[in-house]
C-alpha cells in the first residue's frame, strides 16, 4: 500500500491517528499532502493571523515528517469546489493507492470529505477517516436515551465514564519510518494572497516543538493554580494553546495525557485522575472537554454551522440595526475599558482572554443588543485560533441563543466583571493606553472622572447607557419566552 496522508487541521506528526495508521499500513513509500485552499479558507472567515500561523506551522511539519521519509506536498485549490479534484490528482501522479485524513465535523467539511471518499472508490482506492480532532467521537457519548448532550456537566460525567472504560486516554502511536523517500518536499509559500497578517508572528512560535514546550512549561509552572487564576485576563493564568489545538499543532489528547500524569503528585487511592487530584488541573481537563462538547454539538446539531441559533425559538429576537455602534465595538472604541481592552486585544494579537471573549460578546448582544452572528464573524476574521465548533458555542451562550447558555436574565455588568477580573486595571492599562495614567477605580469606569480631568483624555463616552440597555435586552428575551 502507498498511502497519502491528507493533513487539514492536524499539523503535527505526533499522536496523529491518520498519519500513525496510514506509516503502518505502508509498504510501498508515503506521501503527505497539504492543500492551500483560499476560496474555502475565506467562505469560512479565517483570519491573516491563523493563516500565517498554519504556513510557519507547515513549514515545521515538513520538516517533522522528512525524519519519517514522508515529503510534504503543497498544492493551491482555489475555490473549495475544486480541493476533491486537487486531491485525487495527487493520488493519481504519485500513484497512492489509500487515502488517510483526520475527520472534520463541520457541514462544508464534511460534504468535501465525503466527495473526495466517493471519487477515491470510484477509482477503487482505500479511504480511511480517522477520530483525531477531539477526544471522544462524536456520538460516542450519549443520554441514557441515545440523544447528545447538550448540557455540559452531565456530558463531562459521561465522557468520564466512557474514557476510564477504555482504561483512560492514549496517545497514537509514533509514525513508522519510511524506507525512502520518494520525492522532494514541496516548497511552503511564505503568504497566501488577500491573507496579510497584521499580528506580529512573535505572539505565536509555530510548529509542533514549540507548542508541546509551551503546554510542558504551562504544566509545570501554571496549572496548579489555573482554577484561581484562569480568569484574571492581566495575568498569565490560563495556557494559550488554543491556537495550536485549533489547527492540531498539539491534540486535546496530549494536553490531557500531560495533564494526568501532572496530576498523579496529588492523587489520593480511587481519586479519578481526570476529575479529582489538583483542582487546577482537573479544572483544565474540563475545560479541554469543553471543546470536545462544541465539536460533538457541531456534528449532532449541523444547524450551528449555518448561522442559526441552537434555540429555535430565538431566531425570533428583533437585533439592532446599529453601524456605528458595530464599528465602535470592532476598533475597541465603546467607551467601555473592560471591552475596549478586549476587542483591542484581538486586533493587536490575535487572541482574547476568555473571561474577557465573554464580556465583549455579552455586550455586543445584551448592550448594544446586535446580532450575535456579527460578532461570531468577526471574531473568526481576527482570531489566530478560530475555530467553529467553540466559537460558535462561546457566542451563543453568550446570546443566550445556545446549548447549556448563559439564562437570558444573568446578563454580565462589565464594570462589575473589570473590577472584579482586572481589579488594579493592568489589562486595561495594557491595551488602552489612552487610560494608562488614570489611578484608582476610575480605570473601570472614566466618566465618573472630574469634569477637568475627564477632558484631558482622548477616550470616547460609553456608547450605550448599562443599566437602561441590560433591562431592554432581558425585556425582549422575557417576551419571547412569554410568547407575547
Ligand atoms: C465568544 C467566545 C468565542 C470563542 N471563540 C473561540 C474560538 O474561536 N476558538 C477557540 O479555541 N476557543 C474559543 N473560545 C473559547 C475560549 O475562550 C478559548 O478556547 C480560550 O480563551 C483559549 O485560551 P487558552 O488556550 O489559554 O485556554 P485554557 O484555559 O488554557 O484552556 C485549554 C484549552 O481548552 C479549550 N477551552 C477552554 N475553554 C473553552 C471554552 N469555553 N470553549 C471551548 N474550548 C475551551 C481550548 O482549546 C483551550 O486552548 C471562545 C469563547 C467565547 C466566550
């Protein structure tokens, strides 16, 4: 057999289910393809900044698979109708004879790999669609009534029970090395037009070696104090790995392997490894299965991947019509710190702290009361770890339109959410620097500044008043669960 391993989201050559089965399964040489895919990449919103980061990634993953004797192919499918051509061709010039790829669970995804499966029967070769981008298989875990979970703690108690079933997670074995290798690696372009990344590449090291060091050193010196500091977005408190798990630099299952063995220092006789222990660390495995919940709702429930609202009956909210205050919110100009910080975060890095993606969704859709779609959009136009399944769940429970979603009535004040979370302002500081000499607790709020002080800074009023904003938007939620 000479299979093709078809990399997608899924950069990196250890603990990757496809490219483990297919270097054993070969017996006649491998190859590994890539596919630049622009048209697809911009139907789906990705940002310049996740782009750069998948071809500095790629180039590592190349490298990466050298050692194994399996070159890197790189070709261009200009618009998505044509990546099932692009790949059978390749198949055919290098005569593979099985195809292996790590399954997507997104519609568009899916209808692709289920084109390119049907034209590599027809010419009667192998297809094999492995379990990789999440932990547990979508469907794997179900209600006593064989329905998914749509509710998070009783998902992460089942998906519990299922993994230490299966005597805990494991990690693929490594690739086989190839007797030769059949062909040169393909050079990776270094940009990919009308993809231009403003995000200084510094932020995020790419490849394989860098993002394991990172979740090694996160484990070592972070995790055990993540439940208390997870939320505090100026300190370094949580892992920033999410832009390496979105385009599978690492897998949730490393993350997971690691974080057990962390935790066997602080396990007690019959503690579950993945839920007891450090609270630190079984805090951090629960939040890992968050994603794995997001891709299993994404698969169950296709209607999130086509703008609709997993609550029905919310489709039925009247949103603002607002530009101006839509702009606002994208440059970080609403007058409000705490959300100004955020959105400027995401342009400058190409990240937001979740505490903080949590704040400035809740005000787009509660304050300024604007369609959360607007917002998940722009957020996977910006983002260096955009990815569907979490932020779509991220903003529909924050529209509470959602699976397990925030209740429409508990609806975050963000000065309340600044004090609390960012109480010395070092965030704000950080981010807005028109605010940076402002002492005390006026960072949160700078209206409440004396007249002659307020008018020194260069910083705008809030766009909205909270308080009136917050009971309009409860009011038209109430009405639409009254039916009025
Ligand atoms: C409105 C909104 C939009 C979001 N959009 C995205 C997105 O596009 N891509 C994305 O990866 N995450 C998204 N999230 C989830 C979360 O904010 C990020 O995963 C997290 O901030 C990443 O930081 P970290 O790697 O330091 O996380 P850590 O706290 O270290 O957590 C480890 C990993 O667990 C996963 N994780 C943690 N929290 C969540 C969560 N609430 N939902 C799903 N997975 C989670 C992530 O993969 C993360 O890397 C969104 C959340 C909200 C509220």
């Amino acid at each position: 057999m000479r299979p093709l391993v078809w990399f997608r989201s899924d950069l990196r050559t250890l603990d990757n289910a496809a490219l483990s089965h297919a270097a054993r399964a070969a017996d006649a040489g491998a190859f590994a393809l890539f596919v630049i895919s622009p048209g697809e990449w911009r139907e789906h919103d990705y940002a310049p900044a996740k782009v750069d980061l998948i071809l500095r990634t790629l180039r590592e993953l190349s490298a990466s698979l050298a050692k194994y004797n399996i070159p890197l192919l790189i070709r261009t499918a200009p618009l998505a109708k044509d990546v099932p051509m692009v790949v059978t061709t390749v198949m055919r010039e290098h005569a593979c004879d099985a195809l292996f790829f790590n399954k997507e669970y997104e519609v568009n995804e899916a209808r692709r790999d289920a084109r390119v499966a049907a034209l590599c029967k027809q010419q009667g070769w192998s297809v094999t669609a492995c379990t990789d981008q999440s932990i547990l298989e979508p469907g794997d875990v179900l209600t006593g009534e064989g329905r998914p979970f749509t509710v998070f703690t009783p998902f992460k108690k089942a998906a519990y029970r299922v993994i230490e079933s299966r005597g805990g997670v494991r990690e693929w074995p490594l690739p086989k090395k190839q007797h030769a290798m059949l062909a040169q690696p393909d050079l990776v372009p270094g940009a990919v037009a009308g993809f231009a990344s403003r995000v200084d590449p510094a932020h995020w090291p790419a490849g394989e070696r860098d993002a394991l060091a990172q979740m090694r050193h996160f484990i070592e010196k972070t995790i055990t104090r993540y439940k208390d500091e997870r939320d505090f977005p100026g300190q370094r408190g949580t892992s920033m790995l999410s832009p390496y798990l979105a385009i599978g630099a690492i897998s949730p299952r490393q993350c997971v392997v690691a974080a057990v063995q962390a935790n066997a220092a602080f396990m007690r006789e019959k503690d579950s490894p993945l839920d007891s222990g450090n609270p630190g660390i079984s805090h951090w495995i629960s939040e890992v299965l968050w994603r794995d919940l997001y891709i299993h709702i994404t698969h169950s429930f296709p209607r999130v991947c086509k703008g609709r609202a997993f609550q029905p009956a919310t489709e039925r909210i009247e949103w603002n019509d607002n530009p101006q205050h839509f702009e606002a919110w994208k440059q970080g100009k609403t007058g409000v710190p705490i959300v100004d910080a955020g959105m400027r975060q995401l342009l400058e890095i190409g990240w937001m702290h979740n505490r903080v993606r949590m704040v400035v969704a809740m005000y787009l859709t509660k304050n300024l009361f604007l369609d959360w779609r607007l917002g998940e959009k722009w957020f996977m136009q910006n983002l260096v770890d955009g990815f569907l399944a979490s932020n779509n769940g991220g903003w529909q429970w924050s529209a509470s339109t959602g699976t397990d979603a925030a209740p429409y009535f508990r609806v975050f004040n963000p000065i309340s959410q600044s004090q609390k979370f960012d109480p010395q302002g070092e965030y704000i500081r950080t981010y807005v620097p028109e605010l940076r000499d402002i002492e005390g607790d006026a960072i949160h709020e700078p209206w409440t500044l004396p007249g002659l002080l307020r008018s020194r800074i260069d910083y705008p009023e809030p766009l909205v008043n909270l308080s009136a904003s917050r009971s309009r938007a409860i009011e038209a939620f109430r009405e639409l669960k009254s039916g009025v």
